[in-house]
C-alpha cells in the first residue's frame, strides 16, 4: 500500500542518516520533495509558477553549485536540439525542422525569475536548458536545505513528446514542463542538454497545484486531492461535486516517491476508470471519436490483464494508480501514467500502451538511466512488451523475439553500428540508437536466458526487482545479480556485448566418423565467444545436447525445462577459435547436428550452423 500522508518540514537544516541500499552499501542517492503551484492561461498557453525545493544530499560530498534542467528551452529556434535535428544524418520525421520554424507564440521557454537557498538569494545563469545555480553556502553532506523559485514558463507548439496542440488535437501534453533539479550520484552532476532523448531524475515527493480553466480534465502523474471538488469523473459515486467559483478550478495532486511529474489536459476528454481487484486504480483519458472508441473500449482489459501479468512475473506494481492518457507524439513513460497518441488500430495502440506500462518497472521503480545507458530500460522494455504481448494479446508460435534479432543483425551489418555505452544523446544516427538501444538491449536480456538458464534468469528477474527498488541500478549492478543468481561470472558478457561491436558468429565446419564414434569440428568466426548448445538429433527423431560452457564463465547453467537431455559437457577456452567434440554415437544413427535450435544465441550468420548428416553423406 502507498502511504499518502505528506511530511511537513519546519526546519531548513535536517541532519539525516545517508541513505544506503540494502543491495549494496556504499551506494547513496539524493532526495528531493517538490512543492509546486501553477496556473495555467489556456489563451496564451503560458503559466506562472512556485516552487518549493526540499533537498537532501545524502552523498559524502559537499555541493557549491546545483542545476536545474530547463527543458521547454529546446523549442526554440538555433537551439541545440533544433540543431542536432537539423544536421543529423537521419532526422526524427518527427522534429526535423519543426522547431526551427516555430513563431515566438509556438516555441517554447522556461525562465527563473528568482531562486533562493535557506533565504538567501542565489547567483544563477541560463544555459539553454541548463541553469547553473552558484549557492551563498555549500550544501553539506547529510544535510537538507531549501529552495525556493518562482518561475514562468510557454508551451511549445507541439513537436517532440511534450507541448500543445498535436496532431490529433489533445491541447496539453505537460512533461518535462517545470524546472527539474538534475541527478547527482556516484559520477557526479547529470547536467546535460537536452536534445530530444531520454532522462533522469532523483527520487522524491511532489505536491503539486494546479489551476486552469474549469472546463478542462487533467490526467497524469499523482493521486487527486480534492477530487470531490474537482469532478471530471475523479469523485466518489454518489458524492456532490462543489461548485466552482469563477472559471478556474486548481487540482490538487500527490506522488509519492518517483522521479518526475507529468499531467495532460483537455477541455474534451473523457475520464473512464478500471479498479483492479489486486492491483491499482487504472486511468483512462481520450477524446472520443470514431477513431479512437471502440479500440480505447477493448484496450481496458488489455491494459489491465498486462499489469498483472507484470505483476505476477516481474514484480508488484508499487503504486495505487496507472493512467493511460492520449497525448504526446507517440508513446512517452512517466511515472505512474503514459502519453499515447491515439488513433490507431488495436494491435498498435494495445502494443505501445504496454511497451509504455512496462517502463513503469525500469524507467519508474527501478529508476534505470535512459540518458547515459538507455538500453537497460529501452531493452529490458522491449524484451518484457513481446513476453507480455504474447501472454495477453495472441501467441506467437514463433520465437517471440525474432523481430529484435532481426533488427540487431541489420545494425550490426550496417556499419553504423556503435557501443551501449555511448550516452543516448551522442549516437551518430537515430537509427544506430533506436536499434541498438531497443533491439540489441532486447537481445542482450534473451541472451541473459540462454546463458545462465530460464530458471535462473526469472529468479534473477524478481531479485533485481526485490534490491533494487527505487535506487537506480546500472548494468554492472543487473549482472551482479544474475552472477549471484546462476553462481557464474558475467562481466564478460557486459564487456563484448555492451561495451564493444563485437558480433557473435559460430558455424558447424564438418561432422564425420571417427571409428564407432563421430567426431564433429565447431569454428568460432566472429570474435566475441558465447557457449555454445549443441543439439544431435538421431534418425530416429530422438534428441541430444552437447554443452560448451565457456570457462571464463566459471560455471554452466543447469538443464533447461523443454530442452533436449544432455548428454555431455566440455568446456571451450575463448581464446581457441576451433572445437572438436567426440560423441559416441555412430555417425549413421546421426540426422543433424545444429547450433543452438532454440534461435537465442545472437548468431550474425545461422546459414552455418546446422549440419545436414545425411545430405553430406549422399554427396559424398
């Protein structure tokens, strides 16, 4: 259950313990709880705000300077983003030069007009969307000050996932619309640009007011306060909504213990609820049309059916709440509630309601960093939106993530291909970032299965859920756990796969007799080594597994559920890129020898890896 009392902090300094992590001690991160209150003009799409910063440094340093991301200053011409759209070698059709042509009534600001600490006022530049505050006092380690700004920001014309009026009418898609105080942990400062990627945030507390135009619903981030002043389908059945005084109404929302804070509204939308039995309170808001009825009706159990699916498999979703909420220009993550675009066909819309639903795990709870190591949360993402469709939606007979591996073998080949490592915003094309990110981060998590087992993986799936709730894991700290988990070392994995454009590429070079045994020779081409699942089949259609466990792995994983029995084990040293294994079977009781049937070893060129004993044989 979420606990909905607020704290009331009297004091401006608070010595607090420094947070530590059950799944790691030395690990620390900041805490914040914002108190902000805003009105919205819907005439001239601009808002004044307050806002009230609590902030906790709970790292052992002590801070001279912070920064606040400014992010509604990228809609404006000659900006950084509008360049790197402009000049890229594959612009978002997205962007491209949208926001070079936007008007002074289209783009987009974020302006401070007065910023103080504890009092006292502070000295404060804007970058873009970046402002870099210079403090009177040092913040010191374990202590909790406060800050207080007001500030007034424009609604971009719509382009890129955050602003008013897109393509399919929705007026407010507010994300990424308040100054937002930037990470600071064990690298130091997350103050970088943004230029249309991803993000990252501190955990904290938001309490948020809100006041527009009273025609208008508002969804998104957060529990309602006052719903039964407010209406718009939020009050309990049977109690009288107050009547508004005036044209305005302010909404009153709560969120407790996420990372950002995102609502949308609309003078037209409507507000339908599902409360799940075991589960949150699940939001739906959309204008209804004849493009968007009927599927939104039947995207209620879908949505409903994959969070407990998720919850039951990945862990329980931690909030009381999820909102779906047509708006953005695509499908964009927020805490506790997605931005969707709407007019789409079934398969579509029920597809990026949960792509979106399942960040809510990575991005939300386990707070994975989209910006510097996207493909954690994108490929985890994407791997979990095939399982769950598959489990909610139809059954694919097929192997359910084919179509990542297809689209991480194009990259691969492509020549464009760069490391994992490489921060979201610094990719050389949108399409080597969208691939590798999604596709090859998806193949990395199947890849995980294939090494340490399916039993193992889905034990180390709810254990990296259980420790690292709320703080931030990166990918050394998801190996960690599937080393702990399968009793193996992984570091290995991380390096070549993420670390490197190394590809994988094994291949069958001859099967033939050796005496009353068959003695069959495996070649590594590529050049990062993977073991290796063999499988024999006999002719009559009876099936082995020779195992090859690498022995940097320093262990093997254990025989997997559905697959063939094993039958012997050898360890292969990846320095040596040939392998000879001895069966003792007669090559005339051998059909086919094949590497890897089940489709989950990254293999760039499969054509190779079976082998036809009787065809060779025959030609022979």
């Amino acid at each position: 259950m979420i606990n909905r009392l607020r704290l009331t902090f009297g004091v401006v300094v608070l010595m607090v313990p420094i947070f530590m992590g059950n799944a790691q001690t030395d690990r620390w991160q900041q805490k914040v709880k914002y108190e902000m209150d805003v009105t919205m003009d819907v005439q001239k799409n601009q808002y004044r705000g307050i806002q009230k910063l609590y902030y906790t440094n709970n790292s052992p340093d002590t801070l001279e300077r912070t920064f606040y991301h400014l992010y509604y200053n990228a809609f404006q011409p000659n900006s950084m983003m509008d360049v790197r759209s402009r000049t890229i070698a594959d612009p978002d059709r997205r962007v491209g030069s949208r926001i070079f042509n936007l008007s002074p009534e289209e783009i987009g600001y974020l302006k401070i007009n007065s910023l103080t600490l504890n009092g006292k006022p502070t000295r404060f530049l804007h970058e873009e969307t970046i402002l870099e505050v210079d403090l009177p006092d040092p913040i010191l380690p374990g202590q909790t000050v406060i800050f207080d700004m007001e500030f007034e920001g424009q609604v971009p014309l719509q382009v890129r996932r955050a602003g008013r009026d897109n393509a399919e009418g929705i007026r407010y898609s507010m994300s990424q619309w308040y100054p937002k105080m930037a990470a600071y942990d064990v690298r130091g400062w997350h103050a970088n640009p943004y230029i249309g990627r991803e993000f990252y945030g501190n955990f904290g507390d938001f309490d948020v007011k809100i006041t527009i135009d009273k025609n208008y619903t508002l969804g998104g981030t957060g529990y309602l306060q006052n719903a039964n002043e407010i209406g718009h389908g939020y009050e309990d059945e049977g109690v009288n909504v107050a009547t508004p005084k005036g044209n305005l109404l302010t909404w009153h929302f709560y969120a407790p213990n996420v990372h950002d804070f995102m609502w949308a509204a609309d003078p037209n939308y409507s507000h339908e609820k599902v409360n799940m039995e075991n589960g949150p309170m699940v939001h739906f808001f959309y204008v209804k049309s004849d493009k968007t009825e009927e599927n939104w009706a039947k995207l209620k159990d879908y949505t409903v059916n994959a969070i407990q699916f998720m919850s039951d498999n990945f862990g329980k979703y931690p909030y009381e709440q999820f909102s779906v909420v047509q708006g953005g220009d695509g499908g964009m993550e927020y805490p506790m509630a997605t931005l969707i675009t709407g007019h789409r066909n079934l398969r579509s819309l029920v597809g990026v309601t949960v792509h979106e639903l399942i960040h809510m795990w990575y991005y939300g709870v386990l707070g994975f960093n989209e910006s510097s190591e996207p493909w954690l949360d994108e490929g985890f993402t994407t791997w979990a939106t095939n399982v769950v469709m598959d489990a909610v939606y139809d059954k694919d007979p097929n192997f359910i993530q084919d179509g990542n591996y297809r689209s991480y073998f194009r990259l691969a080949e492509s020549g464009f291909e760069e490391p994992l490592t490489t921060h979201g915003d610094h990719y050389n094309r949108n399409s080597a970032y969208g691939s590798g990110t999604y596709s090859k981060g998806a193949v990395f998590v199947e890849q995980l299965a294939y090494i340490m087992g399916k039993e193992n993986f889905d034990q180390a799936m709810l254990r990296l859920w259980n420790d690292w709730q709320f703080k931030h894991p990166n990918g050394n700290d998801v190996i960690r756990i599937m080393e702990k988990i399968s009793g193996m070392e992984l570091d290995w994995y991380l390096d070549y796969f993420i670390a490197s454009t190394k590809t994988i590429d094994y291949g069958i070079k001859n099967v033939e007799a050796e005496g009353d045994k068959t003695k069959i020779s495996l070649e590594r081409i590529g050049q990062m080594p993977m073991p290796i699942d063999l499988v024999v089949t006999y002719q009559d259609g009876s099936q082995e597994m020779i195992y090859l466990p690498l022995v940097i792995m320093r262990g093997e994983k254990p025989e997997e559920v559905g697959m063939p029995s094993r039958v012997q084990t050898e360890k292969w040293p990846w320095t040596n890129y040939s392998k000879e294994v001895l069966l003792a079977r007669p090559i005339s009781e051998i059909k086919t020898v094949e590497i890897d049937p089940s489709l989950r070893l990254a293999d760039l060129h499969r054509e190779n890896n079976k082998f036809d004993v009787s065809v060779e044989l025959i030609q022979r």
